[in-house]
C-alpha cells in the first residue's frame, strides 16, 4: 500500500458500519503488544466542546515539558490531524506502516468470523496508541468517538476523566433523551478515577454524579465546585479566570463558551497534578496562549471576515449564533452544508437567524442533506440560494459580500473540511 491506499482502506472499514463493544479493540491492542499501557492518560468525553477541552489540556502539558500524545477525530483536512505527538501530525510512513500493520491482524482476525470484523474506529484507535508508544509519549489525552462507555478508546486506564457539555447527538446509537446520552458518556467514569464535568442540565448531573457514587469516583462540577468567570470574549480570543489555578488566563479561541472549556481542561489538569504529574504554574498561561483548535469559529480572513465553524448540533449552532451575535455589528452572509443524521431544522433556524444571506451547500458525501434541503430548511429564516460544492458555494458568497461583512461557513466538519482545503488551493 501507499498512503493513500492506507487511507481509502481505512474509510472502506468505516463504510462497513459501527459497531460498539471493547472486546475486538482489547483483542488488536494485545496482538500489538497492548501499547495503552505504555503511557498515562486523560479522558475527554462530552458532545459539545471535548475536542477545544483536549486541545487545551495537551498544550498545557507539552508546555509543562510533557512529551505528549493527542487523539481526536474527526479531522478536518488529513487523516493524519486525528494522531499528534508533541503538537506534529504522524508522519505519512508511520501511519502507512501502522496501517499495514493493522491491517495484516484485521485479516487474521476476520478470518474467525464476522463478529471479530474491525471497525475504522478500532483501527485508528489502535494506531493512535502504537504510535505513541513507539515515540515514546508520557502523557496521551484521548478524546471519545462517540458516547463513552463502549467506545473504543474506553480501554484505556486513566489519571482522570473529563465530561463536557452533553446535548442531543447520534440519537440512534446512544439514546433519544439527555438522561440516556448522559448515561453512555457516563461508562467513562472507572473506580476510584477522579471526574470533572460542567455544570448542565440537572437530568445529566444526576446520571453523573450516580455513576461516580457508584464506583467511588470522585466527582467535582466546575461551575459549582469550582468558580470560574469569563473576563472578555471577542473575535481575538478569551480571557478568564480561573479559580483552579487563581489566575486569569487567555486562550486565543473564540466564544465565551471556551472559556467554561478552558475551566473544565484546567481542572482537569488540576486531578492529574494530585496523582503526581507536575505542572509548573507558568506552563497554564504559556501553553493556553499557543492552543489551536481550527474550525471552532476560527477567523481564516479579514475585508470580508470569514469564519469558520464546525458545530453540527442545534444546541451547538445556538450557541454559536448567539456569541456573533454578541461580537458583530451586522447579520453575516451563511454559507451551510448539513449531515443527513443531524438536527438540520434546529440548525438552520439557528444559523438563519443571524444571516442576511443564505448560501445551501453539501459537502461531498453521501451523508449530507442536498443542497435543496437544506435550502428549504433556511428559506423561513432568511434569503436562501441553493449552490452545489463547498467551494463554488463560497464563491456564491463573496461575490454577495463587501470588504466590511462577516462571511460564515459552518454546518459540518465536512463542510468546513472542505472549504479549508478550497482556501489552500486559493492561496498556493
């Protein structure tokens, strides 16, 4: 194989399907020599902000002199985005022999029945934790696919785990109500393992702090155990205070929600500390201030303002729309691409209500919602053109907009996947 036959191998395991349960992912980890074990962990789960939460923490602990090791997912642009040491992508050689490698034991172990079939996510997982393995990691934060408690990555033995904002999402797999989606990223709570979330939604709360109680676990809540206050929040950033670490810090990502982000990663790094990983006090503010985390209202260009924004929930796209809201002095121009298993009713009527012009596009999968549908979604909320490609969608856009408008692309990580691609190939 080559690296890009590594890669379509990879997303044809993906086509196959999903499928939850730890037994297959244990059973490659061992046939690799159980490489989870080589290193210490933070666990990141939630629905909305979990990936900014695991940025966040892996910066601080590279700043602390950690060699650390970042697992997210989805990625952006290329695969390699997902599995990060020391802040680098691994490199194309490594992951094709890691792919080869994997894939050699998928055959061995599809061979005795279908149920031994790996998933994509299994697979990934398996390399992210090879990998940093093999370069030596000490400290890995590792962020949940989906859910929790079946998840691959739940295989791991943690310092700590941290749970964000929960919200509706994947409601086929996890469950049609806060409670039961609270439930499954709750089996990432373990024995005697400290947790840290945000204060939310009562119903989720209580599943948490149930599951805590449960396997003597202890639980803090940041927002009630723990204070925390937002001091600014504009399109340069945010500041906040941080009672954890008793100093005000800034994080140059966007939106007064990453401030209770950057509280709930700080005390997560807090539970670390007291099992005896050391943070020196200036690795908070250093290494807060290098973060980056695209796609999560990202400012790419200015005369026109583009910003880029990867939430694909109706709770997350309110959220969104009401901090332009906040920082904009005029409705912006939308450019909005929807997967097909997502609220697009909930997320254009968020993302319509802030648009004095709407560009309905779909990112290049089978998942999305076409271009007409999601046009009809946004019609009752502001003008709406249907324009098939991102990219030709952009175009649309700007050439309704002056140097002064705010241009914002957002719907999917698809969507803005694929619009970071078409302004790389704009700037070559």
């Amino acid at each position: 194989m080559d690296y890009d036959s590594a890669v379509r191998w990879l997303f044809a395991q993906e086509a196959r399907g999903i499928k939850f349960g730890l037994a297959n992912t244990n059973e490659l980890l061992s046939r690799l020599g159980d490489p989870h074990h080589s290193f210490r962990s933070l666990h990141v789960a939630g629905t909305n902000g979990k990936g900014s939460v695991s940025a966040m923490a892996e910066a601080v602990l590279r700043e602390a002199g950690y060699r650390t090791g970042l697992y997210t997912s989805p990625h952006l642009v290329d695969f390699r985005e997902r599995i990060r040491v020391d802040g680098e992508c691994i490199g194309e050689r490594e992951m094709l022999r890691l792919a080869e490698e994997v894939r050699e034991i998928a055959e061995d172990m599809r061979a005795l029945g279908d149920e031994k079939r790996l998933t994509f996510f299994e697979l990934t997982t398996a390399m992210a934790f090879a990998h940093f393995a093999d370069s030596g990691v000490e400290q890995a934060v590792v962020e949940v696919g989906m859910g929790g408690r079946l998840d691959s990555t739940n295989v791991i033995a943690p310092d700590c785990v941290a749970i964000s904002k929960i919200a509706m999402e994947h409601t086929a797999f996890l469950g049609n109500t806060l409670a039961a989606i609270a439930s499954e990223k709750a089996g990432t709570i373990k024995p005697s393992v400290p947790v840290v979330t945000l204060d939310q939604a009562p119903e989720v709360l209580e599943v948490f702090r149930a599951r805590a109680s449960a396997v003597s676990a202890p639980l803090r809540v940041v927002g009630q155990d723990v204070r925390y206050e937002v001091l600014s929040s504009t399109l340069d950033g945010t500041e906040v205070y941080l009672e954890e670490i008793d100093r005000a810090v800034t994080v140059p990502l966007v939106g007064r929600y990453q401030g209770e982000n950057c509280a709930l990663a700080c005390s997560a790094l807090a539970e670390l500390m007291k099992r005896g990983v050391y943070i020196p006090d200036e690795a908070f503010p250093r290494g807060l201030a290098a973060v980056r985390w695209p796609g999560r209202l990202e400012v790419v260009a200015h005369s026109p303002r583009i910003v880029l924004d990867v939430s694909h929930t109706a709770e997350g796209a309110r959220t969104v729309a009401a901090e332009l809201r906040r920082m904009l002095d005029r409705k912006a121009v939308l450019v909005l691409g929807v997967l097909n298993d997502k609220d697009l009713g909930g997320i254009a009527e968020a993302f319509g209500s802030i648009a004095c012009l709407a560009v309905a596009t779909a990112p290049e999968t089978s998942r999305a919602y076409s271009s007409r549908d999601v046009c009809k979604a946004l019609s009752p909320y502001c003008p709406a053109h249907a324009v098939d490609g991102v990219g030709n969608a952009i175009e649309h856009a700007l050439a309704a907009t002056s140097e002064d408008d705010t241009v914002l692309i957002a719907g999917s990580l698809y969507t803005v996947g694929e619009a970071k691609r078409w302004f790389d190939e704009k700037t070559c």
